[in-house]
C-alpha cells in the first residue's frame, strides 16, 4: 500500500470515528462540574475500612485496583517489548563504554560535579523512598516513587560517567526488579482469590488512622509498583543508551577493559 492509500483510510477513518468523538465530548459534564456522588462515596468508606487519607491511593490500589494491575502489565509489557525490539538490531553486547564521536573533545568531570550529582542521587532515591512509605497519606504513591528513583540512575550517569553507571545499574538487575514488582503485584491481588475473597481484598491488618502501615494490603501494592517501574524505566536508560554505540574493529573501546574513559 503506498503513502497515498496510506492517507485516504486515515481520513476515512477520521471520517467514521469523528460523530462518536463529537457525542462523547458533548456528553461530558462540564468543565469543572463536581462528580461527588462516586467521590463521596469513596470518602465516606475507605477512610474508616482502611484507615488511610489517601483516597487516590485508595483507588488505585483498593477500591479500583484490578485496573491498576492491568496498568502494571501493561508498563511491563511495554517495556519488555522495547528492549526486545532494541536488542534485536544490536545482539545482547552490553559493554560498559558508549559510542564516543571521532574528534570530538572529551571534557573530564569535575569532582564537584561527580560530588553533587552523587549526593543528589541519594537525596532523591531517599525522597522516592519516603513517597511510597507515606504514599498512603500524603500525596504520592508506587508510580512518582519509581519515577523518582529511576531518575537518581540518571544523575549517578551525569556523576560517574557511563562506564561507572553501567557498572552500578547493570542490565540484569533492572531486569529483575522489573519483574520482581509486577510479579508481588500480581501476586497481592490473586493471593486472597484462594482465601474464597475478592481479588486485592485486605488481608492485612490495619493500624491506627493515618499510620503508615494502616493500608493493609495497599502497601504492598504501592512497593511493588515502585519497584517495578524503577526497574522498568532503568531498563530502559540501558537500552537507549546502548544504542549510542556503534563500535567498530579499530574502534579502542573493544580493547582492554581497563582503557575505558570514565568520562564517557
């Protein structure tokens, strides 16, 4: 099919699904239109079931979390499927040096850039940390907690340099925690389907209100989806930067491991 036939099913595509678009968006309650019925609802129930202030956390891992662990699938998914798509066009090399560009300059990192980025890592991975531990009280949860600590990967990089960070994020471990938190998620939701309940279910016991552990089985939940979207989105850093090398026979950086430049 070519570009032009292309075009013409896209517009009559467009065509067919544009009066279904138009009357769903006229069916919409109104910008700003309070939806308090289900909101309230989940306001008047959970807080005293699950003694926790969180309702969105509460949503999406109670009151709606079947949905949410087909969300985590779905990451999962995704991401397994991008580094199968990425490795397929590079084989499974991993070294731990990135593709360097021929004469370009290389500037070494000062030790107060690799002091700052090293201690901004760990302040942010403590922060990503202290989200999901309190994700079931204040705003937060599994999600911003595992972007979090991925993103302190990305300044141990800006720090260490490409060869350090390989050595520290190494491919197989992003891996397993990739699918260590998708698997206790699944794990959490089908447990209680054995114990004759519904899936998800609390089978925790829950403390005082606002506690950090008074979430029940929240709190696993919101762990492993923090784990799992740490090691998905660190998967992910590897592969993309892995496709920056394009080694070649004389290239220096398939020679002795000890030559590699920390300043990648």
């Amino acid at each position: 099919m070519n570009a032009k036939a292309r075009l013409s099913l896209l517009f009559i595509a467009f065509a067919l699904l544009l009066p279904g678009i138009w009357s769903l968006a006229h069916a919409l309650p109104p910008f700003g239109f309070p939806t308090e019925l289900y909101g309230q609802a989940v306001n008047d129930i959970v807080p005293g079931l699950r003694h926790v202030a969180n309702m969105i956390t509460a949503v999406n891992f109670d009151v709606r979390g079947i949905d949410t662990v087909g969300e985590e699938m779905m990451l999962v998914g995704a991401v397994t499927g991008t580094v199968m798509l990425l490795r397929g066009s590079r084989g499974e090399d991993a070294s731990d040096r990135a593709d360097q560009k021929r004469g370009r300059p290389v500037i070494a990192r000062s030790d107060a850039v690799v002091l700052m980025s090293r201690l901004s890592a760990s302040i942010v991975m403590m922060f990503g940390i202290y989200i999901v531990a309190q994700g079931t009280e204040t705003p937060g949860g599994g999600f911003q907690a595992g972007v979090l600590c991925a993103t302190s990967f990305i300044l141990i990089y800006l720090g260490d340099g490409y060869a350090g960070w390989r050595r520290l994020i190494p491919s197989p471990v992003m891996a397993f925690l990739e699918g260590t938190g998708g698997f206790v998620f699944v794990a959490a939701a089908a447990f209680p389907l054995f114990l004759g309940k519904a899936a998800l279910e609390n089978i925790i016991p829950t403390s005082d209100f606002r506690s950090m552990i008074s979430g029940g089985m929240m709190i696993l939940g919101n762990f492993a989806v923090t784990v799992a979207v740490a090691g998905s989105f660190g998967a992910l850093m590897v592969e993309f930067m892995e496709e920056t090398r394009e080694p070649s026979e004389d290239d220096p950086a398939e020679g002795d491991g000890d030559e590699v430049d920390e300043t990648q």
